[in-house]
C-alpha cells in the first residue's frame, strides 16, 4: 500500500478521553479518539471530523460537490466517474490497478461527506445520506465472508472501511450498518484473516478496536489489544528498524502507531509500553536513511521522497536531515550500523561543508526478502557531488507483471548476480567484517547461510567493499565459492553478472571492456572501472551499458508511482570465482585510472583520481585496507 500523505501529528501528551456506559456517549467517543485530528497535545474537543487517509479528502478534490457529481479521486490515478446512483463496485474494481482497487474499496473517500455533515454545513444531510448509501451498496456487494473475497475484503481495504463504518455509525444507527460493523469486526478478530505483524496487521489491530469499542465487545478488543503488544516489538526492533524492509513505509507506520495509541485510549485502554521509545528510535532510523538531498535513499519499496513533514518535524534529528540542515539539530553519528541489514555511511551533517556537499552511501544485508523489502543483499547506493550517483532501481507501484518482477529482483540493484541460476527467495546474508579509520572504510558482506550455502542455490557470495573518504571511490571485490552449490547448476553457474545502476542524469561519454564513464548535467562524472588481478585479462564485453530494455527489463530507474525513466545500467560479466571493480564519482573530465601488483600474499590496487594517487591493499582472504 502506499505510504499516506495527509496524517495529523500524534506525540506529546495525552488526555485520556472518559468513557461511560451510555451507547451515545460510546459512539461519540470512539470517533473523537479515531478520527479526530488530533493537535499534538491531545486536547480532547468535540469538533471533529472523520480521519481521511492518502489525501482521499479536499485535498485530493474529493469536495462534497464533487462527490456527489458522482466524481472520485484515487491520488495517483485520477478522476473516475462512479456516478449518483448505485455503485457498480464490481464493474469498477475490474482491471484496475491493485492500490486503487484498495483505496476505493476502503471507502475513506466518502469521510467528506460525512465531515461536512459534522461540522453542520447547509444541506449536508444530503451528503450523510449519500455517504450511507454508498456504504450500502457496498455492503450489498460484498457480504461477509472468510478468506475475504478480494478485492473488496482485501485486508487493508477492510481494516480502512472499518474506521469509516465507524464515522459513519457517529450518525446514522440503521441495523445494516450495525451488521455491517459486526460482520467486520468478526471478520478482524479472525486468526485465519490476520495478515501478519506490519503494517497491514496494524490497521486491522485499528479497525478492530474502533469496532470492538463500537460495539461493546470486550473478546474482540483483547484480541486486539494482545496483537498490537506483540506486533509493536516484532515490527520495530530496538535500533527503531522496522520489518518491512523499505524506510519509505516507516513515516507512514508510525503515524498508524500513533492513531492505534490515540484508540487505546479512547478505549479506556492503556497505551503501550514502549511505544515512544520505539517511535523516537525509528526516526533516528529515518534521519540516517535521509540522503543530502533530504529525500529517504530508494531502498526496498521507497519512492524519492522526504520524511513527511507531519513526522519530521516532531524529532530533532530527522527534521534535521530532512530540511537539509536547516532546522533541529544533526546526529551524532555519520557511520551507523543497523543489525537488521543496513550500513549508512556519511561524509557528515553539514557541520564543516554544505549539507548538500555531504555524501552517503549505503550497503544492505540482513533476513530474508519480506513485505516491502527486494532481492538486494549486498546492494550499494551512493550519493555525492551533490546528486545521486548509484541508486536502486526503485519502486513504481503494485500491479504485478514482469517489470514489478524485475525491480525486486537482485538485477535492479546494484549486486552481484547470477542469472542462469534459480535465486532462493529464502536467501539470508550477514555482515561478517567491518574496519573503520581515517584513511577509510571497509565492509564484508556474505550470504553463506551454513550447511545450505547462499541464495543461488548454495554458491556463495562474499562482497568486500572499501570506501575511501568522502566517497571520493568505493573498491568492491566479489568473490564467489562453488563448495555448497548444488550440482547440476555448476555449469550455469560460471557466468556471473554484477550490476551499476546509475542516476537517470547521467549517459554513457566513454565505454570500453575495463571503464565506462557516463556524464550528468551537473557536471558530474561516474566511472565504473574493471580491474583485472595480475595475469588476468578482461575478455571484450566484459563491461555492457544497457538503457531502457525491456526483454528483459533492464536499465530503468523509478521514482515514483506509475514513473518510470530510462536510466543507464553498467554490467560486468565475468566467469572467475573474483573481481574487483572500482566506482568513482568525480567533476566532468577527471582522469581516472587503476591497476594491480602483487604485494606480499595479496596484491595492491593503485588507483588515480585526478592528481590523487591511492593504493588500496588487497589480501588473500579478501580483506581491503589502506
């Protein structure tokens, strides 16, 4: 689902809101703790109206006026025309993409309708009338049932419609509506229909207690209740990481954090323990992941987009980060290392140059591909010279098909691959070495999983990589070992390819089997340089520059819903079990050359920069230091 764009800030605070036996007094109460937006000290207040969701309110057009026209916005998919009689839910849901289908379905769009209604404009009791017929028609298309039939009892969609039936019942008490609200909270409460701990299990968790509270029924708001506890510390774990594997669906998270608190409480409900401590972790999580530019790195399904304002502007740090410096103040740390699978990795804060001058480059690792996350252990990204130079290929939505298929796969991000090979989805990888001084940093990741070797199919792979300081280079060295892989992939196994996935800025100025250099407007260079060890040569194509294919997909970048550029993608090919491969950003027409010596029992890469000269010692066991 993706991230919404029009929350209220839930920190600070709070005032319990008293909660008596009278069924008025119930209704009214739920729907100021749910759908009240709420200022950050909690005050309660009885001017309230319907929490909208993903800007499906004025914001977005959904007016009154308009809706009733028979006029709906779905942001990122324009204006559908659902008419003023009966919706044709079924006609309309089909062939449409999977996150319309979801937001139309949630019903959130009709809580102008029902707000103008609260806040007593002329003549919206049409409106509330409205809003409860459309609620209906729904209600007449979809009846109860488990598993849910998709898409209307799609469990995001459910969870959404419940807080709406919710508002809707502040107003109107007719027994389909009461059945309907029921029939959801039955369907909530049901272990088989619980879709899991992230985001998704965490709306449901709200849906559920505004029904339970709704409604009276104790059994349901346990059930609820035990979830969250739960959820809260197997989503989010210490270091404010949370499981879904994409940092772009961390604001959006913890605004449904608040919202849940905010229902505890309503509720007559205590509010979790932990909950804050968990928040401010995950928005340190957040000010790491922010890159110079202030947008969150595309890692997982991310778009390139700032910390949602609403969220950043409640911490110091991430506000920090996402204003570029301009206000709250920096983090401590410009190295930080998250147990769940990243390494953020920054020049600094802006404290001695320009925020914007600063660099980042990041390096994943960690559990196994689950909810937002991709194929990307050991992928790189890197930001500096003020752009981004590596990226992942991005996030584009959630219609399935091959070009979905192919951003989440380990060739749209910038690792080491092996496409004759079935990739294991279960794949796992660990950080095994990491060394830290002035003359620079290095990192090793390896996704031997023990006696089943790594994730295609047993070959293992080992990437070093040394990043010079201020980014000024990153040597990475791949290796891979055949011991644990399974037998009868070992022919197709030689061939391995490892990706460079550059900014859609830049085009290729030079290309040849050990350099590529591509070129941005903003006067920028990025070279990706194959250096062959001592007695090695580079076969011709060992280096490929591929823009805008599509059989298969390769060469795109995404950045945002439905967008999707061409964008050039550096392959290096090779069928030795090692390679080493130098990425540097520099100014437009840089010199930039590399070799290697033997040394000892290792070897040395001499690299030049420029004037720079750096030598980069390269041991026998794949370790790299200076």
């Amino acid at each position: 689902m993706a991230p919404l764009r029009a929350l209220p800030s839930h920190r600070g605070s709070r005032r319990r809101v008293a909660w008596g036996l009278s069924a008025t007094f119930l209704v009214a109460a739920i729907t100021m703790a749910l759908l009240t937006t709420v200022t950050p000290a909690h005050a309660a207040t009885a001017d309230f109206q319907c929490l909208g969701a993903n800007g499906l309110g004025y914001s977005q057009g959904n007016t009154p006026t308009n809706l009733m026209a028979g006029k709906l916005t779905i942001p990122g998919f324009g204006v559908t025309t659902i008419g003023t009689g009966d919706i044709d839910f079924v006609g309309l849901n089909r062939g449409k993409d999977p996150t319309w289908q979801l937001w139309f379905n949630s019903l959130k769009w009709t809580e102008p309708l029902i707000a103008s209604y609260a806040a007593g404009q002329r003549g919206s009791a049409t409106y509330l009338n409205r809003a409860a017929d459309i609620a209906r028609d729904w209600v007449g298309t979809y009846p109860e049932s488990t598993p849910g039939t998709l898409p209307g009892w799609n469990d995001q969609a459910t969870s959404l419609r419940s807080e709406t039936l919710a508002c809707l019942a502040k107003y109107r008490s007719d027994a389909w509506l009461l059945a309907a609200l029921d029939a959801h909270g039955r369907h909530l409460a049901n272990a088989r229909n619980y879709s899991g701990d992230w985001n998704h299990g965490l709306e449901q968790n709200i849906g559920l207690l505004a029904v339970s509270c709704l409604r009276d029924n104790a059994a349901w708001q346990q059930v609820a209740q035990d979830r969250a506890h739960r959820a809260l510390v197997t989503t989010i774990d210490p270091q404010g990481v949370f499981n879904e594997q994409a940092p772009g669906y961390a604001p959006w998270t913890m605004t449904r954090w608040w919202t849940l608190d905010d229902v505890l409480l309503g509720c007559g409900l205590p509010s979790l323990p932990d909950l804050q401590a968990r928040m401010a972790a995950m928005a340190e999580f957040l000010a790491a992941a922010t890159q110079p530019d202030g947008k969150l790195v595309q890692i997982g399904d991310t778009y390139a987009e700032s910390v949602r304002s609403d969220v950043a502007s409640q911490f110091p740090h991430t506000l920090y980060a996402s204003s570029l410096g301009t206000r709250g103040s920096p983090p401590a740390a410009a190295r930080i290392v998250y147990s769940a699978g990243y390494v953020f990795s920054r020049s600094g804060w802006g404290l001695s140059r320009p925020f914007g001058s600063e660099s980042l480059t990041t390096l994943r690792f960690g559990p196994r591909r689950y909810a937002h996350g991709h194929f990307d252990h050991g992928s790189l990204t890197m930001y500096a010279r003020g752009q981004r130079q590596l990226v992942d290929a991005g996030h584009y939505g959630y219609a399935a098909g091959a070009y979905r298929s192919w951003l989440i796969s380990p060739a749209a991000h910038n690792t080491l691959t092996v496409p004759g090979v079935p990739l294991r989805t279960y794949g796992v990888s660990t950080l095994t070495r990491s060394a830290v001084s002035a003359m620079g940093e290095f990192n090793e990741v390896s996704d031997d999983a023990g006696t089943s070797g790594g994730a295609y199919q047993g070959l293992v792979r080992t990437r070093g990589v040394y990043l010079l300081p201020n980014a000024a280079a990153m040597v990475v060295l791949d290796r891979t070992n055949a011991s644990k892989l399974r037998w009868m992939y070992t022919t197709k196994a030689r061939r391995k390819v490892q990706w460079w996935h550059l900014d859609p800025s830049f085009s290729v100025a030079y290309a040849s089997r050990s350099r590529i250099t591509a070129v941005s407007p903003a006067g920028n260079q990025i070279t990706v340089l194959a250096v062959p060890f001592p007695g090695e040569t580079l076969p011709a194509g060992t280096l490929r520059a591929v823009r805008g294919a599509t059989s298969p997909y390769q060469g795109w970048v995404s950045t945002a819903q439905g967008s999707r550029t061409p964008a050039v993608a550096v392959g290096r090919t090779t069928t030795t079990s090692r390679m080493l491969t130098v990425v540097v950003p520099a100014a437009r027409g840089t010199a930039v050359a590399g070799s290697m010596r033997p040394f000892g029992t290792g070897w040395v890469l001499d690299l030049a920069i420029g004037a720079a000269r750096y030598a980069v010692k390269v041991s026998a066991g794949g370790s790299l230091s200076r």
